[in-house]
C-alpha cells in the first residue's frame, strides 16, 4: 500500500528520511557570540534568527528541504546540528569569550561533509551547502587551515561559503579566508540579512539540486 501514499502525508518537516525523501538544502551558521557582540548586537543577531525561522516556515517546499545547523563562537559549540526548519528552534545566544574564526570554519565543513555522507547512505538527493560566518572582530587562532578549506570546499564545489562583517570585523583578515567578497552588514541590519539569506534559501530549495540559480543581489543590507 505504501506506493498510494500522498505527498501531503508526509510528517511537516520531518527530519527523517524515511518519512521526508525530500532532497536536503543543508546551510550552516556560524555566528559570532563574543564578548564584543554584547548588547545591541546579540539582541540583533538573536531575533535575525528567529526571522530567518519564520521566513522559511512559510515556504511549504523549503520547510521540507532546507535543514539549519548552528555553530557559535567563541568558545566554539554546536548549538543545534542540522534540523528542518519546523525542528529547529534558535536558543537565545549570549555574547562572551574571544573569537575562535578557524577552529568554528573547520568545525561547519567538518559537519558539512558528515550531513554530506549521511544524505548518501540514505539515497538522499541534496543541494549544495551554504555555510555563513557571520563576525564582527579579527580571528584569534590560526585560520590557516580554515582559508585553506573554505578554498578547496569552493573550488570542489562542495559548498558555498559566504562571509558577512558587522561594524569592527576585520574585512582584510575575511577576504584572504573567503574565496568569495566578503559582505559588510549596513549597522545591525540582521533582519534584512536573515529576509535575503532566506529568500535566496527558498529559491535555491524550489529548483532541482544541481539547477544553477542567480543569487539575488544583496540589496538593503550591505554595504557596497
């Protein structure tokens, strides 16, 4: 009887495979948490999230495909491994500690190439991973290895990664790790941010993996 099951009964946003053979639009958010994003900043950050959240649950197909993970920093923490978005609920994010850039960068393409292997093993078609450093200082470890993996990820095409710079960010230190121009965030202007990243997420989601797709400009919330 299975085959005569309906599309519409599928659990909403289940994150099991079984029950959601959808394919999987894997994006990863490394957020920067220290002690400099205190205040403002983090509250900003806090509810940028929340609108990315309610943005993508509007989307039927993307509240399906699209699966978030977070990893904070610093201290480096996987605060939520990848969920649909119905599954995914953002914890209020404190601000404290230095700003471990590398370690964090290694962390989500390490993640990202485990979600990678389980979508396999599952018979689970996928899109190409987003990975977005979201930062407003300077690395305080080596990031060596990190530039060196977000270059061989791009080129391999095995995930897009994207840098984002709020007011202090130390663009120079963003654009020798990101192969592709880093962004600087107009003042605290997540909510923006979070409506294009998911905008361009439901895009992305809607066509067939491997379908190239024209990223919309990022238009009102950076800094040309």
């Amino acid at each position: 009887m299975d085959e005569y099951i309906s599309f519409e009964q599928i659990p909403f946003g289940s994150d099991n495979f079984a029950d959601n053979p959808e394919p999987r639009c894997p994006c990863v958010l490394l957020l920067d948490t220290s002690g400099s994003m205190g205040g403002l900043p983090i509250m900003q950050l806090n509810e940028g999230v929340k609108t990315f959240r309610q943005e993508l649950l509007s989307d039927p197909l993307a509240t399906k495909r699209v699966e978030v993970a977070v990893v904070t920093f610093g201290p480096v923490s996987v605060e939520s491994d990848f969920h649909t978005v119905p599954n995914f609920h953002p914890r209020e994010l404190d601000a404290n500690g230095d700003t471990p850039i590398g370690a964090a960068i290694t962390t989500a393409i390490d993640m990202v190439k485990r979600r990678k292997k389980e979508y396999k093993d599952h018979g689970i078609a996928y899109y190409k991973p987003w990975i977005i450093l979201i930062t407003d200082g300077a690395p305080t470890d080596d990031w060596t290895k990190a530039a060196m993996g977000v270059r061989d990820g791009e080129n391999n095409k095995s995930f897009a990664f994207f840098a984002i710079g709020i007011e202090g960010a130390n663009m120079d230190a963003l654009k020798q790790i990101s192969v592709r121009a880093p962004l600087k965030l107009k003042g605290l202007m997540f909510r923006e941010f979070f409506m294009w990243l998911s905008a361009s997420m439901k895009m992305v989601s809607s066509k067939n993996p491997g379908t190239a797709v024209n990223l919309l400009p990022p238009s009102g919330w950076s800094e040309l």
